[in-house]
C-alpha cells in the first residue's frame, strides 16, 4: 500500500538557519504530494502541494519539489522565523482519495 | 466563515459513555472524512462520505458509527468510549474535482479525553 516516510525529529533550529525537512514515499501510480503544518493548538492546514513529477510546490518561503525518480518530496526552507515553529507533515493522496500522511516533525526556530 | 467546523472543541467524559463529534463545512465539498491524531501526533483516516454515502472505512471499530444527514454534515457518533479513544479527531474536506486530487481542507480538531 501507499506510505510515507519522514523526518521525525524533533528539531530545534535558531532563526535565520537553513531547514530541509525529508520526505519519501512508496505508492502505484502517480499520487499527489503534500506537506500539511499545524501550529500549536490549531488544527492542520495545506502549506503546499503537487500533483505530478517535477512540479514545484511553494508558499511562505517553503518549497518541495515532486521528485518521480527518488520518490521524494523534500520541503526546504531558507532563513526560517519563530512563527515556524509548528509540527509538519508531508502526506499523499492516490487514487483510493486518502489522504496518507507521515509522522510529523516538530521544529522549533529559537530567536 | 469558517471552512470546516467542528464541535467540541475539547470533549473530556467517563469511559464507558456514549459521544458525538460533529463536523460541518460550507465550501459545497461532496466529500468529507475523519482522521485520528494519537499522541505521538500520528494521523491516519478512519472514515469518508461522498455525498452521504460510505467510501472508505479504514478498519475502525463497530463503536464508532459516522452519520451524514447532508453532504455538509459528517457527526461522528463514539459508543462504550476506552482509554485507548483519548486523541484529537479532525474533520476533513474536498471538492470533487474532475482528478480528484483536490486539497482536502481540515477542521481545528476536537480533543478527545476519557477518563
């Protein structure tokens, strides 16, 4: 069946630092990519998505690019703030129209 | 305006008891799930309804029973609640697009507590 495997963590990073977030997946045919942020207390919410090979998703500074040929979704950020402190999780979504998600990782950007 | 809705907000009861959830969403989506979030923040589906018909039903037990009396409305009913119920329950919904690979959008969550 379809997974997701992620970067666990937790992470703790200071602001202004480089953050790369892992994401690989396994699945048949050609899912959609997500990666999905929940901040303390809240509920989740789409940062980005793609839905085929070499797309790029963006939002907020984050990026991830649809990697067909290592099957990964790598969410990438340049100079991250406090306010990105939050759990994040990269998910798929096949043709069943679940959504598959991974662990989570919890990062926390100190000042 | 919110997207997607859910009641309670936190929901703290006995073990043994019977409870509903109740999940709303006004975007006109056909489809509408529930996902379980455990305490290690693990997320997984346990329920989807399209237009008010049962999709998918992840190996969930019989004690849960998910009811849509419209396609905006998905109430998940909770019987004989146990320890192992304690987790956070999020609604979720999509438009029913031609790929079907539109974004599902969550609602805040509802904590579960059973004591």
């Amino acid at each position: 069946g379809n997974s997701v495997t992620q970067m666990e963590g937790p992470v703790t990073l200071s602001e202004e630092a480089f953050l790369t977030i892992n994401c690989t997946y396994t699945a048949t045919g050609y899912p959609s990519l997500f990666w999905y942020v929940q901040y303390p207390g809240e509920g989740l919410q789409l940062l980005l998505k793609a839905t085929k090979a070499d797309d790029k998703g963006s939002n907020k500074g984050f990026e991830a690019t649809y990697r067909k040929e290592t099957t990964s979704f790598h969410l990438e950020k340049g100079s991250v703030q406090v306010s990105d402190s939050a759990v994040y999780f990269c998910a798929l979504q096949g043709g069943s129209e679940k959504l598959v998600f991974g662990k989570g990782m919890k990062l926390t950007v100190n000042p | 305006d919110t997207a997607v809705s859910q009641t309670p907000k936190y929901l703290v009861t006995q073990m043994g008891n019977d409870k509903s959830i109740k999940c709303e969403q006004n975007l006109g989506h056909d489809t509408m799930y529930w996902y379980k979030q455990d305490s290690k923040k693990f997320l997984k589906i346990m329920f989807s309804y399209n237009n008010k018909e049962l999709i998918i039903n992840e190996t969930v037990p019989n004690r849960f029973s998910p009811k849509s009396p419209d396609k905006a409305h998905l109430n998940l009913h909770i019987n004989s609640l146990e320890l192992g119920d304690s987790a956070v329950y999020f609604c979720a919904s999509r438009g029913d697009g031609r790929l079907k690979t539109d974004t599902q959008y969550f609602g805040p969550g509802t904590r579960l507590t059973v004591l």
